[in-house]
C-alpha cells in the first residue's frame, strides 16, 4: 500500500505540529517515518512553496519520499492531482487530504481516500498501540522430565546445597 499525503492538509489536522512552527514539515515527515516504519507501508508527501521545488534529498527516505511544489509555478494540490493521473494502480493507492479537488481527482480514478483528519486519527492510533510482548516475556509452562531433573540436580546441587557451605 502506498500514501500520497497533502502534507500541510495533515499538519493542519494534528494536535501536536502547528503550521506556524518553521519545522512543520521536518516534524510530519518524522511522524511518518514513524508511521511507515511500524505499518510497513511507503508514502509520498507533497509540500507546498519549495525553492526550487522537487525531492528533498535531506528529509526523504526509503518508506517517506517528500516532494516540494515549486514556489510561484504549482502548487501541492496540483502535484498530488498529477501523481493521482499518472497512478498505474489505483487499488494500491490511497490519497490523503481533505482537499475538495483533491478527493474528488482521487475518487474519479478510484483511488482510496482519506481525510487528513481520518488519517491523523489512524495515524495516532497506530503509533499509540502497544506492541505485543515477544514470546520470551511471557510466562512459560515448563515441564521437566524426571531425568532432566536428576541432570539438573547433578549439575546445580540439590536446593540449600550452596547454604550449607
């Protein structure tokens, strides 16, 4: 599965970025990582007002590609709508944001939408869940056959051995 994200959509629609901060983008695109890294899925943000626009090469990974609309030419909602045109596979797709436009390019090429806010939710309650405790953690029944005891026994002394000394 694949995202494309309005990246200041969903700034807009979490509680802990403000899109006041002049690290915003730095910040979503952590949370991404984040977000990718623990569903396995890869997502492509678009932001608007880049110089000169294009692929950050410091801010982009192997799971979250992040793509500025270059100032004063385009804007995020075009870029995304232009991904949403060229998708070669739209069941493996889906677009956030909560852009009119947007969706509606989306849902015309049946591409899967969701709402920033939608997501921010979704997004939240992935990286809030707990993780499973791996096998080792959990209690164990353990049963020892009688031989297994007397190797035991043979190897660790029999118990309070070690108090007598």
């Amino acid at each position: 599965m694949s995202l494309i994200i309005d990246g200041h959509n969903l700034i807009n629609a979490l509680p802990d970025i403000d899109l006041d901060d002049p690290h915003d983008e730095a910040k979503l695109v952590e949370k991404l990582k984040g977000y990718c890294g623990r569903t396995g899925q890869r997502c492509t943000v678009v932001f608007d007002h880049g110089i000169p626009g294009g692929q950050s090469r410091n801010l982009s990974t192997g799971q979250v590609k992040v793509i500025f609309a270059a100032a004063y030419r385009t804007n995020a909602d075009r870029v995304i709508r232009e991904r949403i045109r060229k998708t070669a596979n739209p069941g493996a797709v889906t677009v956030v944001s909560s852009d009119h436009e947007v969706r509606d390019a989306a849902l015309a090429c049946q591409i899967r939408v969701l709402t920033s806010g939608e997501f921010a939710d979704l997004m939240v309650r992935t990286m809030n869940r707990r993780e499973e405790k791996p096998l080792q953690d959990q209690a164990a029944d353990v049963h020892l056959s009688p031989a297994e005891v007397d190797e035991w026994l043979r190897l660790f002394g029999e118990p309070g051995d070690h108090d007598r000394r």
